[in-house]
C-alpha cells in the first residue's frame, strides 16, 4: 500500500452473511478503510423495528386521532347548541315587550281576516264562473265599494315584512319573536288598529254584498 499511517492495526469484522472484511484504523480518524482502500462506517447498525411494533404506534396515533376528532366534533356541537340556545333566549325576550293580550288580539285579528278572504273567494269564484245569480255585480256601486275595500287591505298586508309573514306564519307571535327586534315589533304592533279597521271595512262589504245579492235573487 501506498497510503501512510502514523498507527495502524488491523480488525477483523464478520458480516452477517459469515464473510471476513480486513479493515485497517488510523489512530486519529474514527474511520475503517477495507483492503480495497473504501471507507467502511464503524457506527453500529440501527436495530430493524419489528412490523409488530409499526402496527402498535399506527394504531396509537389512530386512537389520537379519533379522539381529537371526537374532541372536535362535541366541541362543534356544544358551541351549536349554545347559539341555538341563545338565539331562542333572544327570541323570548323580543317577544315579551310585546303583551299577551297583543298577541292574542292579533291571533283573533287572522281569525277574521281568514273569514272574510273566504268570503271573498268564495264571491269571486261565482261572479268568475258567470253564475247568473250574481251577474248583477259586474258595474253595481256597491261592488266597487267592496273590491276597494279588498285592495285597501291587501296594499296593507303586502307593505312590510311584519304583516306579509303575519298572514302566512301559523305560530306567528314564535316567527316574530325570533324574526323581528324588539323596536320593530312595538312599531308594527301599534299599526294593529289599522289592520282591524280595514278587516272590519271588508266584513261590512262582504255582508252588503251577500244582503243585496239576496234580495236579487228574491
């Protein structure tokens, strides 16, 4: 050999495949060179992590991550249901500026509105299917009257959002509550004399109607 050393000793080393590798050491580098003059690492071989053991640490970081998961998932719902709950609690409070006996004023308010639009419907059908016994309508002053007083009331129930959802909503004083705040809902409500001055305007068409088509028909 060609290469100089200030200190030299040879070690045997077996490879697990049974062969024999001479390999030469200097003294000041922690270096083994082969007889073939390669460099060969004399770090001690990492023990191989058994298949058993990779299975054990995937199904532990599985179970931690399902667990977040879960962690996650009620976290999510528990912050669901406090907005529910607060939204609700919000709700009953708009709702309670407004008196019981408002609300129930208004319940028998759509009572009769929902009586004389039948009525209604039920006189514009006939007149619509040329009944003869209603033919007299058609130009008469008093139908004038009564269909005014039908548009007065639509125009009424069609000018905001309280009154459109007022004849739609089945638990309308819940829907408002929840719907409307508190300042709306005591402004809309004092418009409450208007809606029944109008529904009452449309009752007494209705009856005028109906009396004066009776004595047609007599």
């Amino acid at each position: 050999m060609t290469m100089r050393w200030d200190y030299l000793y040879i070690r045997r080393k077996f490879r697990e495949q049974s062969g024999v590798t001479w390999l030469l050491r200097t003294r000041d580098q922690n270096v083994d060179y082969r007889a073939d003059g390669a460099a060969v690492s004399d770090q001690p071989v990492p023990k191989a992590i058994s298949p058993a053991h990779v299975g054990s640490a995937a199904a532990a970081a599985g179970d931690s991550a399902a667990t977040s998961a879960v962690d996650s998932s009620a976290g999510s719902a528990k912050v669901k249901e406090e907005h529910v709950e607060g939204k609700a609690e919000k709700a009953e409070k708009s709702k309670a500026v407004i008196s019981a006996q408002e609300w129930n004023k208004l319940k028998g308010l759509k009572k009769r509105f929902s009586a004389a639009l039948t009525t209604v419907q039920e006189i514009q059908g006939r007149v619509q299917a040329k009944d003869e016994a209603w033919s007299w309508v058609e130009g008469s002053n008093i139908a004038q009257k009564w269909k005014k007083s039908i548009d007065e009331l639509d125009v009424f129930k069609k000018s905001n959002a309280f009154w459109s959802s007022w004849t739609m909503e089945e638990n309308f004083s819940r829907y408002a509550g929840r719907t409307f705040k508190a300042p709306d809902l005591k402004k809309y409500m004092g418009e409450t004399q208007q809606l029944e001055s109008k529904i009452a305007s449309l009752e007494v068409e209705n009856k005028k109607l109906l009396a004066m088509n009776a004595a047609y028909r007599a």
